[in-house]
C-alpha cells in the first residue's frame, strides 16, 4: 500500500505544473529528490501572506515534509514532519475546496501519512521503545480519524470508522511504557462498544481491575456489568464479587450463596463453594463454632455440583468429606477403653454410624474408579486420583469382609504404582 501511494505521489508531483515560478522550481527540487533544497524553498515561500494562501503551496509542503519524514538524515528536525505534513494537507483542504491535485491523486500524501506513522509505531514497538510506539499510534489515530470523516479512500482501502486493533496497539504500548491511565482509555473504546473477540475477556478484566484499585465503585460496577453482558460464563466476575467480601468467611459463604443462586448451573462456582467449605471445615485442629449448619450444607452443595458435572475431582471431594467424618468416628471408638455394659453399646452404635459412612462413600469412590480405570494417559492429578479412589474401595470391601473385591483393588493398585 504504503510504495502503492508513493508511486502515485511522484506521478502526480510531476504531472501538474504551478502558476508561480518559485513553486515550479520548489516542484523540480522535490522531484529530484533534494528534500532539505525544497523544505527551505516551500518555507520561504509561505512566510509571504500572499503565497500562505495558496492551496497549491500547502499540498506541497505535505508531499515535501511528508517525504522528510522518510529519510534518516532530517531525523533531528526540531519538529515532526510526519506531524507537519499532515497539518500542511488539512490547511491545503480548507483553503482549496476544489482539491483538485488532492483528488487526482485519492489523498494520497494523507493515507501516507498515516501508514507512516503505524510503521514507525510497529518499529519502536518492536524495539521495546514503548513510549515511542505510543506516541507514533496516537499519531495515526489523529491522522486516521480525520481521513474516516472527509470519507476518503484509496483504490478499495478504507480505515475503519473504529480501529479496534488500532486501540489494541494504542493500549498495548501504554501498558508497557507505564501509562495506565491510557491504556484504560483505549481498553474502554473496546468495551463502550461491547466488542468481543477471542481474548478480548482480559480487556474487560483490566478495566474493572483498575477502576477497583482506584477505588472507583461507580465506574467499577458499570464495567463489571459490562463485562458479564459480553462475558457472561467468565469465572472472573464471580471471583472478583467473591474477593470483596474479603476474608470474612460467613461473608464469603453468603456471597457465594448469593452467587449460586445467580448462577445454578456454574460447575465451577459450586466446586468452589464446596473446597471452601471442606477446608473451613475440616482443615485445622479443631472444628469450627458453625461446624453443624456448614456440615449439613456441604453434601448439598456437592449433590448440585455433581448434577452439574460428575467429574473425578467433585467425587473426590465428596469421598473426603466422608472419610473426613470416618476419621472422627474411628478417633471416637477408639477412645473408648471400657468394657462395660454403655462402653461396649457406644462402640457398637459407633460401628454402625462408621458402615453408613463407608456405605456413602462407595458411589462416589466407584465412580471416581470407572471414570479413570482404562483411561490413557492420565493426565495430572488423574492417577493420584485414580490411586486414591482405588485404595478407598479396597479399604471398602476389606471392611465388608469380601476377599474377592478386595483382589481386584489389590491387583489394581499393583499395576497404577
């Protein structure tokens, strides 16, 4: 594209000649390519008021300036010819409202330079000069928003009336120069327009997150409803409610209660919920003061979990629940050292509550063992699982007394180690 432009500038360079003799000559220096020779005469030139409004004198300055912008040699200019090309050219189309020359050649010198610029801005980038991508992309967002209102094209070339990627590339290069009040600009051009593309979700991610970190509800809570409109199966939005309720427990527990409700069939929410619980419950020393109410709820929540998806690590979770209370109970018969009439009848009734907890585990445990017996490979945690699962169910039929069962688990446990 960008060689496509030149060609038709140099075409166009020579194909027109001027009414002023100074101009013809400014024209004949550009065309033998002796840029610093025509940036002198075309500055002289519009210092006279009379010449300033000439259009033909502006359209120049854009082809010389722009060409300036090119060439190593004029990289100390004290300003930004690219930057002064395109000035140049808008003036060129206020005062020449015909644009004949401008027409001829599609605007050419002004789609020149917006390429310009996104090259110079993919150089930098590239070249970790971050700062420098960005001010060249902010660059060809100017240019380029001012050649989609005039409604030029070239050939079939048209700039998009919003150039997502642009803001992409924008908001790429402030992240990276440390500029996070721009980047947050641009990542909110994407999500104002509720645009959504593969890895698009981090965009929204980003915005709520700095927005939280400022402390701004206001603009927090808009981008987060945003964000579940465009993303609404990201398991972000639930983590980062579940976040504020911060390390309260019985908050957390009620925030996520309000989140399962909201969504009931969020397998991951809901195995979440159940991890949570289990760790409150279970992990440490002593119980805690609510051990029953979180008890009760946790094979629940475990049930709704595994209608949603009966995965290994749901079922797993269930066994450790129960064997977490096995535990308990086996803690509790042995203490017992009695022989009397109520020692022997505790033991007893412990017993049976123990069978019923064994009796509970097994579907889960089968279950576990079905899905990742002939599986290969097993990938992760799926053989610690399977291994696990395996010696539950050994452990099972031991208890019932059947060697036949036993066997099987036995032979089974041999071959996975």
């Amino acid at each position: 594209m960008q060689k496509t432009i030149l060609a038709g500038l140099l075409i166009a360079l020579f194909s027109l000649t001027a009414g002023a003799q100074d101009l013809s000559e400014i024209r004949d220096l550009a065309g033998k390519n002796q840029w610093d020779k025509a940036k002198d005469g075309i500055d002289k030139f519009l210092t006279s008021e009379k010449n300033a409004k000439k259009g033909e004198a502006w359209y120049l300055k854009a082809v010389i300036y722009n060409s300036l912008a090119k060439d190593a040699k004029f990289s100390s200019l004290p300003t930004d010819p690219r930057m002064d090309a395109f000035a140049a050219y808008k003036k060129y189309l206020e005062i020449d409202k015909d644009a004949f020359e401008g027409k001829l050649n599609q605007h050419a010198t002004l789609f020149d330079v917006a390429f310009g610029y996104l090259q110079r801005a993919s150089e930098t980038f590239n070249g970790k000069k971050f700062e420098d991508a960005l001010a060249a992309f902010r660059n060809a967002e100017v240019v380029e928003e001012y050649i989609v209102k005039k409604g030029f094209q070239y050939g079939d070339f048209l700039f998009p009336v919003y150039d997502t990627q642009l803001y992409l590339n924008v908001a790429a290069s402030a992240v990276n120069a440390k500029k996070e009040d721009i980047a947050l600009e641009y990542y909110q051009k994407i999500a104002d327009k509720k645009i959504k593309s593969q890895g698009y979700e981090e965009i929204y991610r980003y915005i709520v997150d700095k927005y939280q970190d400022k402390g701004n509800k206001e603009m927090t809570d808009k981008y987060m409803a945003i964000g579940k409109e465009v993303y609404p199966n990201d398991p972000y939005w639930n983590d980062l409610e579940l976040k504020s309720a911060g390390d309260d427990v019985k908050k957390k527990f009620a925030k996520y209660d309000e989140l399962l409700a909201k969504n009931p069939t969020d397998y991951t929410l809901h195995y979440n919920y159940m991890v949570e619980m289990f760790n409150y419950a279970f992990v440490g020393d002593k119980r805690p003061e609510d051990f029953a109410a979180v008890d009760a709820k946790m094979p629940e929540v475990g049930k709704k979990t595994l209608a949603i998806n009966s995965t290994p690590e749901a079922n797993m979770l269930m066994c450790r629940y129960h064997f977490a209370h096995i535990n308990d109970l086996l803690d509790a018969y042995n203490a017992i050292k009695g022989v009397k009439p109520d020692d022997v009848k505790k033991k007893n009734d412990l017993n049976v509550t123990i069978n019923k907890r064994y009796d509970e585990v097994l579907p889960f445990a089968q279950s576990i063992y079905d899905m990742l017996e002939s599986k290969t490979p097993l990938k992760g945690g799926e053989k610690g699982n399977l291994k696990l699962a395996t010696s539950m169910l050994l452990e099972y039929w031991d208890r019932k007394g059947d060697k036949a069962k036993m066997k099987i688990y036995q032979d089974k446990l041999k071959s996975t180690e």
